[in-house]
C-alpha cells in the first residue's frame, strides 16, 4: 500500500475499531468496514491530513469507497486538479 493509503487505514482502525485486513481495493462500505458517518469523517480527515480540499462533485461513492479511490482523488487534487 501507499503511505497515503495507510495513514488512511490507520484512522479507519482507530475510528471504527476495526482489525482486520484493509486491502487497497476493498469497498469498505459493502465490507461494512465504513458507514456513511464514518465515510463523511474519512473524507474530512484526508482533507486536512494531506492540505487538499475537495470539492462537491468529488464526495460521490466511487471516490470514497476504497483506499486506492481515496489515494487517486488525493493526489489529483494535490496536484491542483
């Protein structure tokens, strides 16, 4: 995994409590991994933890589902896109 990708799955732990394995492309919501709270919460967390803002269009299921959807939408907007 990228180090994105597990300071990602750190929070999501610490979060929710959760144990197990992460894989990078694992729905964490069909996993029930994530809820729809904790999907909001991850996604304020990766704003403020990589200096990135997302924006409207960007808080939509298939960019927060995995870690690697995450990752790619992280990068794209740190990269000013």
């Amino acid at each position: 995994m990228s180090n994105e990708a597990d300071v990602l799955a750190d929070f999501i732990r610490s979060e929710t409590g959760y144990s197990g394995a992460i894989a990078p492309d694992d729905d964490l919501l069909e996993a029930g991994i994530l809820d729809s709270f904790n999907i909001v919460s991850l996604a304020m967390f990766a704003q403020e933890r990589f200096g990135v803002e997302f924006e409207g269009e960007d808080l939509v299921r298939d960019n927060l589902a995995s870690l690697n959807s995450l990752v790619q939408l992280i990068r794209l907007r740190s990269a000013g896109g």
